[in-house]
C-alpha cells in the first residue's frame, strides 16, 4: 500500500484527479469505480475543470457507482444519482449507456445485484476504483461485521453511519436504513484502489485501516490485501498514523534514483 501524506484537503484532490487523469490516458475506455460523500467532491471538481480546460476526455469510460440508499428514487435530492449527476456526469462527456449506478428500487434486489456484478465482469472489470472511508472505518456501505469477501447486495447501515449522513437530511429519521453496496469483495477485484480520507474525524478509521489488523471491523483495512492501493491522506485525517515518519521517508525516496521504478506495489 502506498501511503501519500498531502498538506491540504485541496492537495489530496487534485492528486486524486491526476490518479484518474493517468489510468485515462493509457486506457481511454477504463472502468472507472467511483464515490460518492464529501470526500470526493473536490477531485470531481477538479475532473470537471480538466475537462472543460485540459480536455479530459470521458467519451469511452465506463463508471460503476459502489452504492445506492434502498428506498430513494432515482430523482431524490439525497439520492447518490443526483449526486453524481450534480457534481460529475451533467459537466463531463460521459455517455448516459455506460453510467451504472445501484438502483435504489429494485423489485428483486438479489436477482439486481447480482446482475450488477455481471455488468462489471461484461465490461472488463474496474480500472480504478476511488473510495473514501466512514468514520467506522467502512468503504462503500460495508459496515462492520461485513465479509470481506462480501459482494454486490444490501446492507443495513449502522448507527453511526445514520447520524453520519443525517446532515445531508432534513431529519434524521429521513435517513434510510438500508443501502446496496458492492462488497468487499467486488472492491477488491478492481486492478487499482485509491482511498482519500481528509479531516481529523476520519484520523481513527485511518489508522486502524492502514496500521491495524485486517478485520471485517474495520472494512477499509482489506486494502492491506491488495496489490496496488494507494491512500491520499490530508495532515488531519493523518493525524493518528504511528508510521507516519515511515510514510513521509517512503515519498521523500520517490524523489530519489529509483524513485520512478517504486510502483504502488510494496
Ligand atoms: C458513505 C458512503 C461512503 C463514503 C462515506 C464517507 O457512507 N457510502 O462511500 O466513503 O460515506 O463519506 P464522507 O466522504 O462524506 O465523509
């Protein structure tokens, strides 16, 4: 796992775009995983600017969404469709066909999910897969307690989670109970990770991600597991990491001879 140290929440996002903006420029049709929450809306900003300024171009790309709230419909202001509508797809070029995004309504939901899964194998598995992490420590809605060989389905969201996104409600009980998450699993297949986490609340669940054991309690730490992850982290959501010294020594040696050759992979 590659551990980034950045001084800003501004830092972390245009390094997040640049990630994006190089999987697209060898792989003009990658597959793109994306996220929704506060965390990733300054590096959608920053695509939306490479787009219109650079001519970032997401005319081949596919998106996958990680999750949806069950119970929303699609037009719900706090539905994670307006989201990535709102902040990314009505600003960039990509095609409405290959936008995939968990329904929130399924009649079936086992018999949709699973579909949901099969369209990521059809078309060719995840290139990079952006996540951010709750404070309880879980990517996408892989709550504690989640396998983590877990799949698409849905999830009951915990408490904390609940009062977490009650600020993007009018009241708390307007928050649904229940989302539809890729797993731990799905995240996992993705050929490259990359997780932002900024701000001092997400300190904890960081350090218990990157340093910790690798548990179901803690959903994010199965990054640990995986070949070619890579975390960005601002100096607040930082702030708990016991190898800190250890991560900023590893990026001064980027800069090195051999910097060029250290990949993500160590
Ligand atoms: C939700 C989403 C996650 C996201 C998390 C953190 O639970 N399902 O994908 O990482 O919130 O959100 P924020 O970035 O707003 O802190």
């Amino acid at each position: 796992m590659e551990v980034v140290i950045l001084a800003s929440y501004d830092e972390v996002s245009r390094a997040a775009a640049r990630e994006v903006a190089r999987v697209l420029s060898t792989k003009p049709n990658a597959v793109l995983g994306l996220a929704t929450g506060s965390t990733p809306l300054g590096l959608y900003r920053e695509l939306v600017r490479m787009h219109r300024d650079e001519g970032l171009d997401f005319s081949q790309v596919t998106t996958f969404n990680l999750d949806e709230y069950v119970g929303l419909p699609p037009n719900h202001p706090q539905s994670y469709h307006v989201f990535m509508h709102e902040h990314l797809f009505q600003h960039v070029n990509v095609a409405a066909q290959n936008i995939f995004i968990p329904s929130g309504a399924p009649a079936n939901i086992s018999a949709y999910c699973a579909w949901y899964e099969r369209q990521i194998q059809e078309r060719g598995g995840i290139d990079l897969q952006i996540l951010g992490i709750g404070a309880d420590g879980h990517v996408a809605f892989n709550e504690p307690g989640s396998s983590l060989a877990s799949r698409t389905r849905i999830k009951t969201l915990a408490r904390q989670t609940i009062e977490d996104n009650a600020r993007f409600f009018e009241r708390r009980e307007d928050v649904p109970a229940y989302a539809i998450t890729m797993g731990v699993g799905t995240i996992l297949e993705a050929r490259e990770l990359l997780l932002c986490a900024n701000g001092r609340n997400k300190a904890r669940a960081v350090a218990l991600a990157i340093e910790g054991p690798v548990t179901a309690m803690v959903t994010a730490s199965a990054l640990q597991m995986h070949r070619q992850a890579k975390v960005l982290l601002d100096q607040e959501a930082a702030g708990e990491l016991k190898m800190r010294e250890h991560f900023d020594w590893i990026e001064e040696c980027r800069a090195g001879a051999l910097g060029a050759q250290l990949g993500t992979e160590q």
